[in-house]
C-alpha cells in the first residue's frame, strides 16, 4: 500500500538522521544559529510595513476606478485630505446653541490659523472658489462663520434638507446638507431642520499636503473642549495606525514566548531530577523562535513585503513548533532507556519524524492553497506562513533533535536536570542529606540491572485518564446518545450561526481601539448613514453633450437612478452639471444653445460656471482651446446604507446603471472598497478551502492506510469548519481576511489531530474496535492535547490585544483548538469504531500459541498492550528487525505457515508479544529488544 511504503521509507530515513544527529550534534546545533543570525541580520533590515491596498481584491475594481477618475483630473467627491466629526458632549443640537458654535468656530480658528512646519496656513494651501477666490469650505461651517451664533443662524433662516437654497433659484438646487449633518431632526414638513447632533467638516488642501496632515492632527489631538467632542480623520490616517500595529505587538510576542516556555517547562517536569528535561523545553521554544526569525528574513529577501497582518505569523509558529516539541519528546521517552544514545535518538526520530512530517505537510499545504486567494494579503500571510512552517520542521529535526541527544547522554550519565551535575540515584543517596534526597538523587544506577521497567515507563497521569477512563466513558451505548444529542445542538447552533454572518472588514477593525480612526468610523456610523457617501458617475471619453442621444443617455441614467431603491431621486439630492445646465438655457432663454456646440459651450464656460454653477468646476474637463469637453461625471446620493450587505448591492446596483449603453460610464466611491470586498470574500474563501480540502483529502489518501478513514476525516473537517463559522459569527467575529485565514488553519489542524488518532486506530494490530481505540487513544491523545494547549496559550496574549484583527486570531484559534480536540478525542473515535475493514484479511493466530506466548513473556503495563508505535510500520524497531540474524532451534508450528523466513519481518500472524519473545530467544539477551523481559525471566 501507497501509505504503508511511504511510512516505512519515511522511518527509515529518519532513524538514519537521529543516529546522524546524535553522534555529531554540534554542527546540526551551529548551522540553524548561523543561518538565522544571517537571515534575521539581512533580512529583517529591509522590513519595511506596506499594508498599501493589501485588503483589496486583485479582481475589485475600486482601485482601478477610482486612479481612472484621477487621472481624469477629478477628486473624489466623497473624498477629503482632512475632515472631523464635531458632536457635543452632552448629545444634544450642536447646530443652534451658541456655546457649542462657539466651540466649534474656536476650532476653526485654531486649524486654519496654525502654521505647517514651512510656516504655511491652511489659507495658503485650500481649495479656492474661482469666482470668488475664497477657500471652498464645508456649508454649514461658512453659515457658521458667517452669522456668527447658533442663535442668529436660526433666526435668519431656515435650513432645509437635505438641500438648502438660500437663493431660491430654481435651476440650482443649492447646498448639500446630507453628508454634513447627522442626526437631524425635522419639523413637521420633513424640511426643515430643527436640530443635528453631528456636524461633518471639511479641509481640503492642494499643496504641501503631508505638512497640512500633520498639522491638522496635532491641532485636533490637542484641542480640549467642556462642550464638544472631536473626531478627526486625515487621508492617510488608516495607513499610519495599521503601520503603527506591528511595534505595539512585539511585547506581546515577548509575552507568548514567556508564557509557552513556563507551560514547556511544566510539561517536560517528572518526578525525577535526572529524566525532567527543563532546558530541552526551553530549547524548544528557541527553535521556533529561530524558524521565525530565518522565515521571515528568507521571504524579505525574496523580495516580498510586510504587512500588518502577518504580524500574527509568530504567534502561529511558536505553537506550531511547540507541538512538534511534544511529539518528539514523548517518542524519546517511549525507547528503551537501555538503549545507547545513538540507537534511542534513530528509534525516537523514527517514530516522531513521520508524525511531524504529516503534520507540517498538511499545515504547508493548507497555506498553500492560501497564496491562490485573490486578496493580497492573504496570500502574503500563507507565503510567510507556509515558509515559516516549513523552517520550523527543518530547525525541530535538526537544532531540536541534537539538543535532544545531548539530553540523553546527560540522562544516560545521571546528572542533574539543571546543574548538569553527576546525582546519586535514591538508592544509593540513603546516607545524604534530606536536602540532597529531596532535590538532587535521582535517576537509576547501572547496577540495579535493567531500568525498563514500569515505573520508569509508567505513562503520564493526563495519558492514562484518557485510555483508562476516557475511551470507555465515551463508548458506552448512553454515553453515545448523550454525545450524540450534543454534536446535533452543537451542529445546530453553528448552521444558525452561519445564517447569521456578517460580511466584510470594517474600517474600523483594522485600527486599535485606542485609535482616533475608529471614534470617527463609529460617529459616522451612528448619525451618517442615512444620507451615504456620493458616489461619482464618470466618464473620461469625450462626448458630444450638445447632442440629443448623449443628453437622452444620461437623462435616462438618471431616471434610472430614480427608480432604484438604493439611491435618492436625484431631482431632489443628486448635483447633475448637465441637468442643471439645460435647465439654467431654458430659464435665461438660451435654449436654442442646447443642440448647437458653439452655444453650447460658450454660454456654458462664460454664463453658467462663473455664477449659479460655480460648484460645477469640478466636474468636467475641457479640451484645449475649449473647444470640447473630454471628462465629465456627476454624483447620486446612497439611501440608506446600513448594513455591508446592502452596500454591496448599492455598488452593484451603480455599476451596472452606469454602464448601461448608449453612455458607458463608471461608478466610483471610496466605500467600493469595502463592497469590493463584500462581493469578492465569500466565493473566494468556498474557493481556497475546497483546494485545500482536497488537497488534504488526497495526502490523507496516500498516508491514511484505510479507503474509508480519509471520508471520515474529510467529514470531521466540514463539521469543523461549519462551527467555526457559525461559532465565531455569535462571537462577533465577521467573515473577514482575518477569518479566512484561520479557516485555512483550521483545516491544517485539525488534519492533524485526525490524522494521527485515524491512523494510529487504523495500523493497531487489536482486533476489537474498543481496544483498537484505547491503543490509538494512549499513543496520541496527549500531544492532541498538549498541541490545543501550546497552541491556544501562544495565541492567548492576542486576546488582549487592543485591535480587533488580533483579537479575532485569538478567538478564532481559540475555536479551532477546541473544535479539534473534541472532534480527535470524542467524536472520530465513536466512528472510528463502527469503520468497517477495508481490504485488510483477518488475522488467525492459533489461540494455543498465544497463550503459550503470553505464558513464556512478562508484559510490562499491567498486561496493557503497548501502543502502536512499538509495532508501527514505520518505527526503528521494525526497521531494525530486518537486521536480525537468522534464529536457530525455533519449531515450526504445524498450525501456521513456516514463519522461519518471515521472522524480523512485518508478518501479520505474530502478535507484538510474540514478535519480542521470538527475538530475545534468538539473540539470547535480556532487555535489549524486549524491555518487557525481566532479568530473571528465560
């Protein structure tokens, strides 16, 4: 079988390496160090943070939107360099009261009187009317400045929205209350405003604008007020804090690795001085901070960059490499403690070697299938992630495994597990001191003959409670309903859950807490939603807009526009140049000038723009010498944008009115972004995690030796996974970039967990499915648990981290350790146990033999059979047996075939005790290949 060749060679190259690593150490201990000290030198100096459009989708079309509006010389309209949220403190009117105006004209004062550091002011860098050369402010704040008081703005007018025409002229539909007031109340005729509780401000400069940005925060972060709040946002602000991110985690990575050294530590601890290996744990540790460190100099160099995001990446590779810790250590203490250094190293690495191979296998692949994903940074976190692992399997086989060995020659030589000091054993400490027998005699002296026995070999506590009380709590035919009955709650509040998703990274996740980024988000999430960001309608072609067809084009547009329930009629919000240019011939008697160039656009450049149309400068393009127009666009108004759903049909709905021939024109907003998002996550995310589903049920098919086990695990993944979704949507957690990737992690997990408890079920050589399981169950279900511990504590101080991304790394890791371990531990053992053979004939041993066997041979563990890695495919002793001489004086049974050419080989009629006592009968030598044997047995 595929599986099975693959398993033995795997064992055998790796019992090589460990006898390799275990005679010469110290270059497999010098070249990791070496390696990543000049990796992490030359790499992680060019490390420079880019998290420039890492959210946005290869196949969004914001980007190139909104750099094709530019090019075509046109700002956003929904878009400002700088802008603040003013609210006031108690939440009342910040409108109409004279204390709160006079805080905000303080504030005023204070931005457009302060001096950049080349000593400009922003009167010096604004945006000025052309017909009055006056800097282009906000509205209602030139209303403000104007009157003075909040008292005399309302007494001298009524403000009507959300459009307000002072001049009541009926071709201009006048200024644009709705993205600057928020939280109106209205009078009766639903016109009039009576209050707001947010006022929305506007800076727009067109120079020396990194000078003005910081400028315009400094005064926000100082100005103090009793009366109003302030909520400012700059241009680059969502840049700069993501990039201020990354410094802010590396204590809490001192933190993680502080706090898995001391769970190492306490794990590697046994009652005996000699055999507790403290510093090999914190070796451990050092060996995935080394994969860290050389895996993320490695990609620098390749040229890639960093982000914000990948900031996570080490708190992933200190569990990853924590595990892989557990696994080997635990093979090491499964070996003959007789056994030369060399001998145990080749026999442990040859168990461990192929259970961590797996694992880094589907852990590599599933990132893997992440750096398909069309967002950018998602397939960087993979690159990072998949290179990362790939190191840290590289450093525990090599740095781990030779720090490893020299532990077991200090074993071997009894010395102290941290003074490395010769110790007596307590056997021969009796006349020291009981300071000296309390915390220095330990181990097991060289003549008190063979120290295989079971207490040396006894399993840990945490080992013995899941295959003594575990495993048969959970195959009793009650405790299945009951289990039964909590999977179907389980699966059923996820598929609730997962109706319940949320889709989308909001702006404000992707900032801390404490971040000025997210009070502004929040204020307009609260008081601006009503009246959404105007979304540009262009076209960088030239037209013929004198001519019936264009003008009947884009006329229609807006009746369509009118007909959609996601956009106000733009007769009553909309600012349409051309609809308002017909409208100003008609009154001034010029309608003749629509359908003749000439007119049209003489009267258009000399009448219209420089008086009623001034706002309208900025909306269309001439060609040289006036004698065209090249570009031109208008905005609509969203209505009411709620929720990222809706803003995702909104985007949808513009795209394709906009585009709609005669005039093919574009739509353009800075939220597209988001909505890009929105529509591009939820088919790319099914996409990556159906690859990396099937990549993994491919490497369970070739390495799982059962046809039926890979669906049980592929069965297991999807379970997973539905809770993982709907769990982490009832925890707040949206379907973001930052859950996708812990989808892809938890299919790299949890094919972990599944793969060895499947495998270890499938290779037992037990006949009954409950002892079959209590097998599988004693050889991994501690380092299934070890590895949901190590890893969740290395992702627990993320939990405490002040951002919502890492936040969300914890809580969904968190999920999926969980998840696992409940699924390898409970419910794949209760199918395991109803999988039904597959190919594999019965095994017939003569029942007379084996209890002539079990008779001849004392088994240690209180006759419990020995896990499967002493009779594994893959394992040393297997490997070795096909070195044994040949066995002289052995009678042939007449009730088997002839076993004679069969002996040291994987024959299916010996039983494990057979196999041992067949051995030390023909070598004639004690507890060397049967550490069951006692001395005195024959």
């Amino acid at each position: 079988m595929i599986a099975k060749y693959i398993d033995v060679v795997f064992g055998r190259v790796f019992y090589n390496l460990g006898k390799t690593v275990a005679r010469w150490p110290a270059p497999f201990v010098l070249l990791p160090l070496v390696a990543s000290g000049l990796l992490g030198y030359f790499g992680l100096s060019q490390i420079v943070i880019d998290d420039a459009y890492i959210f946005v989708p290869d196949d969004g079309r914001a980007l190139p939107d909104g750099e094709a509006l530019t090019a075509a010389g046109f700002s956003p309209s929904g878009d400002a360099v700088t802008e603040l949220i003013v609210q006031a403190k108690d939440g009342g009117d910040v409108l109409f009261r004279d204390d709160v105006v006079e805080e905000v004209l303080r504030l005023h004062h204070d931005l457009t009187t302060a001096n950049t550091t080349s000593g400009e002011t922003f009167a010096s860098l604004c945006f000025r009317d052309p017909s009055t050369t006056k800097c282009v402010l906000s509205g209602i704040l030139h209303l403000m400045v104007s009157f003075g008081s909040g008292s005399t703005l309302r007494a001298s007018t009524n403000l009507i929205y959300p459009h307000h025409n002072s001049d009541i002229v009926n071709f201009n539909i006048g200024t644009y209350f709705g993205s600057e007031l928020g939280g109106v109340e209205l009078s009766t005729d639903n016109r009039t405003i009576l209050s707001s509780k947010a006022l929305h401000l506007v800076y727009n400069v067109q120079t020396n604008l990194g000078q003005w940005i910081d400028t315009f925060r400094q005064v926000c972060s100082r100005f103090e007020s009793e009366k109003i709040t302030v909520n400012y946002l700059t241009v680059s602000s969502v840049d700069d804090d993501v990039a201020s991110l990354p410094p802010r985690v590396a204590v809490y990575i001192g933190a993680a690795i502080g706090l898995l050294i001391v769970f190492s530590v306490f794990s590697c601890m046994m009652l005996d001085w000699v055999l507790t290996k403290p510093w090999l744990a914190v070796i451990g540790v050092l060996s995935a901070v080394l994969a860290i460190v050389s895996s993320i100099g490695v990609v620098l160099l390749a040229g890639e960059s960093f982000s914000s995001l990948t900031t996570a990446i080490p708190f992933l590779l200190l569990g990853i490499g924590v595990d892989d810790m557990f696994v080997m250590i635990a093979a090491w203490r499964k070996c003959d403690v007789t056994l030369p250094v060399q001998e145990r190293m080749g026999r442990a690495m040859s168990d461990a070697g192929v259970s961590i191979t797996i694992t880094s296998i589907t852990d590599c692949l599933a990132f893997v299938a992440g750096v398909m994903n069309v967002f950018p940074s998602v397939r960087l976190f993979c690159i990072y992630a998949s290179v990362g692992v790939a190191f840290d399997f590289l450093y525990q086989i090599t740095f781990f495994a030779a720090f490893m060995s020299l532990t077991g020659r200090r074993e071997r030589a009894n010395r102290h597990c941290f003074t490395c000091l010769p110790v007596l054993p307590k056997s021969q400490a009796q006349d020291k001191s009981a300071a000296y027998r309390l915390c220095c005699a330990a181990g097991v002296s060289k003549q008190e003959g063979n120290p295989s026995s079971e207490e040396f070999n006894k399993d840990p506590l945490l080992n013995r409670l899941l295959y003594n009380y575990l495993v048969p709590f959970i195959l009793k035919p009650w405790s299945k309903l009951v289990i039964f009955l909590l999977y179907a709650a389980y699966l059923g509040v996820a598929i609730w859950g997962c109706l319940q998703i949320r889709i989308g990274l909001q702006y404000q996740n992707v900032v801390a807490d404490d971040s000025h980024v997210r009070g502004y988000y929040d204020a307009e999430e609260t008081h601006f939603q009503k009246y959404g960001r105007k979304v540009d309608i262009f076209v960088t072609e030239p037209q013929e807009y004198w001519t019936i067809d264009v003008q009947q084009a884009l006329l229609d547009k807006l009746k369509a526009f009118d007909q959609s329930q996601y956009f106000y009629d733009t007769s009553e919000t909309s600012e349409v140049w051309l609809r308002d240019y017909l409208r100003f011939l008609n009154q001034t008697g010029n309608s003749h000038a629509a359908t003749n160039k000439t007119s049209f656009l003489q009267i258009l450049i000399s009448q219209f723009l420089p008086t009623v149309g001034r706002e309208y400068y900025g909306s269309m393009n001439f060609a040289d010498n006036n004698t065209g127009i090249t570009a031109s666009r208008f905005f609509v108004i969203p209505k009411d944008v709620t929720t990222s759903e809706r803003g995702k049909l909104m985007m949808i709905e513009a795209r394709s009115i906009a585009e709609r021939e005669p005039l093919r024109m574009k739509a353009y907003s800075f939220d597209f972004f988001l909505s890009d998002q929105v529509v591009t996550i939820l088919p790319s995310t099914l996409q990556t995690v159906g690859i990396a589903v099937a990549i993994m049920f491919v490497v369970c098919f070739l390495l799982i030796p059962h046809c039926g086990a890979t669906f049980l695990i592929t069965f297991a993944l999807v379970s997973i996974n539905v809770g993982l979704v709907g769990y982490m949507t009832l925890w707040g957690i949206n379907l973001d970039l930052v859950s996708v990737l812990s989808i892809l992690m938890c299919i790299g997990f949890s094919v972990d967990f599944f793969a060895h408890i499947t495998y270890a079920y499938v290779t037992s050589k037990e006949a009954k499915p409950v002892e079959k399981i209590r097998e599988a169950m004693r050889a991994v279900g501690m380092p299934i648990v070890q590895s949901s511990l190590s890893t969740i504590l290395a992702m627990l101080v993320l939990g405490f981290f002040p951002a919502y991304i890492f936040r969300a790394f914890f809580k969904t890791i968190f999920l999926v350790m969980v998840f696992g371990a409940a699924h390898g531990l409970v419910i794949l053992p209760i199918l395991l146990t109803i999988l039904p053979s597959c190919g594999q004939g019965k095994v017939h041993v003569d029942s007379e033999m084996v209890k002539e066997s079990s008779k001849n041979t004392t088994i240690s563990n209180r006759g419990f059979p020995h896990p499967s890695y002493y009779t594994r495919p893959h394992s040393a002793s297997s490997y070795m047996q096909g070195k044994t001489p040949g066995i002289n004086g052995i009678k042939t049974s007449t009730s088997l075939p002839n076993l004679r050419s069969k002996v040291g080989q994987d024959n299916p009629y010996l039983t494990p005790e057979m196999r041992r006592w067949i051995r030390w009968v023909g070598r004639q030598k004690v507890g060397v290949d049967n550490p069951a044997m006692e001395s005195g047995n024959p």
